[in-house]
C-alpha cells in the first residue's frame, strides 16, 4: 500500500523456532501478500539460521524470489548456489565474500559498506560480470580491511564514515553509542582507511606559530580546524589493541621555547632510574624531526620488557611520527619550532614484537592527530560522559 516493491524478512528471532517453523514463517507471509519476496539470512543478529534445506522447499513457492546471505559462511553460499540459484537470486550480504561470491554465480550483493564505497563495488562487479578477475581481487584486496571493520561495527561505523567523508548523516540511536559496539580506536582506524582510498580528501590548513604562519595539505574531517594554533602545549592520547600487547600513547607537543621544549630538555638532563627518557631514532644516527623522547610509563621490569620497550615500541613511536610529517598532520616547516614527549606502556608481560610494533605505531600516530586536532573537545567529553567506560574498570 506505501509503494514498496518488494520484502526483505529475516527468520523469527525470539523464540527460534526450527525447520518447520522457519518454513510455516515464510509460507504465511507469502500466502498473505502478492510483492515479491527475498529470503533473509542473518544469523549473527537473529540467531536463527535459514537453513539451506527449508530455502530448497520456499523456493516453489511463487513470490519468493530471492536469498539474502549475511551469514559469512562461504560453504553455507555455496549450498545455495548449488541448490538454487537455477529457481531464485541469490544474493550476498557479507562484505568481506562479495569476489568469491560473485565469481561462484551470485547475481548481485547489499552490503552496508556500499553506503561508503559504492563505486568500488560497482567496478569489482563490472570486472568479475566481464572475467577481469585479476582486477577484481585487486579492488577486493583494498578495500578489504574497511570492509572488515565496518562488518564488526555496524550502523555506528557507516554514520560515522559518512559524518567523516562531510556527508552528515547523523548520529545512532540509543543504545547504540560510539565506545561500544565502535570503539575509539576503530573509529581512528576507520578514518585512516578512508584517507587510504580517498574518501577523505586533503585540504588545506593553517598551522600558526609564531609571526609566520604556514599552510599544510591535512586529511581534514568536519571536526578538523581551519587554523591550527597555540603550540605552548598540545595534548594527545590513544590506546590500541587489547590484552597484554595493548598499547596507550600519551603525549605532549609544544614549542621549543616553551613549556614543553623545558620539560623536554629537563627530561633528557635528569633521568630517572628505570625510566630513562631515550631520544627517538629511525636507526643509529639518524633522530626524527620534530625532535621527540620517549619515556616508558612503567619501569621495565626485566631485560626483555626493557627490550621490547626501547626496541619494537620506540621503532614504533619514530615510524609514525615521520609518517605524521609526510602526512602533513605535523608540517615538514614546523619540524625545527617543535618536540615531543611521549610516555609509552609496554605490559611487562608482553612478547609479541610485531604486534607491540603495529599497536604502538598506530596508538602513536592517532595521538599525534588528536593533540593536532584539539579532540576530543569540551563537548565531546560533555556529550560521551555518561556511556564511559574505562577499559580497565572491573565492575563486581
């Protein structure tokens, strides 16, 4: 009666019924109704999985004329295509199987990340459609790591790529709030992934300090400023991971001649047993610019957490706040007027070098952004003061 050309309906969620109930579910709505209808499998919400046997029955059934796949189990899509897709669409719903899907005989996808990225979508569809596959699991390959992310946050991870991409869209509703189901740190990561393929686009800013300001290309969200100034003291913070490999940046960038530049040399020339602060280097003799110390928030406790801690977590700290300059979120002109502190964890028991690497690479660099950008802001904090939660709070 509203216009709608079609339904798309999930199995029953609450009291999850088992094959003939799924199939009398189908059957009534079906019998009640002359749109088509497409099939939804969705198990990770529902918690009732259509199985493909009950699909081989509904599928004679007139109006019904689709599947809907959001159950990420290829062998499951393979059932389907098998049994059929000669009588139905099949369709996929999972982001991360689109190529395979495709390429095995899906005659199309609805994907949440589309609302993101809808002309990757189109072109990895033109080239499977047209035996480009090469091409297609290149398009896979790239997006692959967004199209993950937003898999695992949901709704809460498409709006806020949107509101990043400056397409507002608006905030979820309650419950669904940003440091749950989207973490801060996702959300970081989602934004890096944007800038990767160019949703976000680099604009241009004007960093002041001094007499002299200057302007730097910066991948700039709304809640990016036009003008980046006061470099007395800069604050910046960031935990990434989990478990005892987790990493928590926190940081400080002011100018040379400032409050931070004297606590700077004030660290280098009175060090503190076991927490030594150690001049940031990308190899022997060569320093980063901005000139940056780190200083372990603990004292190493052992020589392998001393190792781990002067080792893959200051490699660390140099990759990103060089990656920084080249991003042009700390300006190259800047480099001389400025220097960091950093204050880095390391978990006494943490082993994984590789992993202590990535996570403190990207704590470093989302902290380095933050400090930048000003965030969060007053109102941020204002707004997110109620759904907190500390990571390491035990409630009983």
């Amino acid at each position: 009666d509203i216009g709608a050309d079609a339904a798309l309906i999930v199995t029953p969620y609450y009291l999850k019924p088992k094959a003939k109930g799924i199939y009398d579910h189908y059957y009534t709505i079906a019998e009640k109704t002359d749109i088509p209808i497409i099939l939804y499998n969705i198990p990770i919400c529902t918690g009732v999985e259509l199985p493909w046997t009950v699909v081989e029955d509904l599928v004679d059934i007139e109006n019904i004329v689709g599947i809907k796949d959001s159950s990420g189990d290829y062998k499951y899509f393979s059932a389907l295509l098998e049994k059929v897709s000669d009588k139905i669409s099949v369709l996929i719903g999972w982001d991360e199987n689109v190529l395979g899907a495709l390429a095995g005989g899906a005659v199309g996808c609805i994907l949440g990340s589309a609302n993101v990225f809808p002309k990757v979508w189109l072109e990895i569809y033109d080239h499977v459609k047209n035996n480009r596959l090469k091409e297609a699991q290149t398009l896979q390959k790239k997006i692959q790591k967004l199209a993950r992310l937003l898999i695992n946050s949901g709704a809460l991870g498409v709006k806020s790529c949107l509101n990043m991409m400056n397409i507002p869209v608006g905030k979820c509703r309650q419950p669904i709030v940003l440091g749950d189901s989207l973490s801060y740190e996702i959300k970081d990561e989602l934004r890096v992934e944007l800038e990767k393929l160019e949703l976000i686009k680099k604009s241009d800013i004007e960093f002041e300090i001094g007499d002299q300001p200057l302007t730097s290309r910066f991948y700039a969200v709304g809640i990016t400023p036009k003008k980046i100034s006061d470099f007395e003291l800069k604050v910046g913070e960031a935990l990434v991971g989990n478990r005892v490999e987790l990493a928590h940046i926190d940081l400080l960038i002011g100018k040379k001649d400032g409050p931070v530049g004297i606590a700077y040399a004030q660290a280098l020339t009175n060090q503190e047993e076991g927490r030594e602060g150690l001049q940031v280097i990308l190899e022997p003799n060569m320093q980063v610019k901005p000139p940056t110390i780190m200083i372990p928030t603990i004292r190493p406790i052992s020589l392998r957490h001393a190792s781990l801690t002067y080792g893959p977590a200051q490699a660390a700290i140099a990759k990103a706040v060089i990656q920084c300059v080249e991003d042009g979120i700390l300006p190259k002109n800047l480099a001389d007027q400025i220097v960091l502190i950093v204050n880095v964890f390391v978990h006494p028991s943490a082993s994984a070098r590789k992993r202590i690497f990535i996570n403190n690479y990207k704590a470093t660099r989302n902290a380095i952004r933050k400090a930048m950008e000003g965030i969060p802001t007053i109102d941020d904090g204002i707004e997110n003061a109620e759904n907190a939660r500390h990571p390491f709070r035990n409630d009983p």
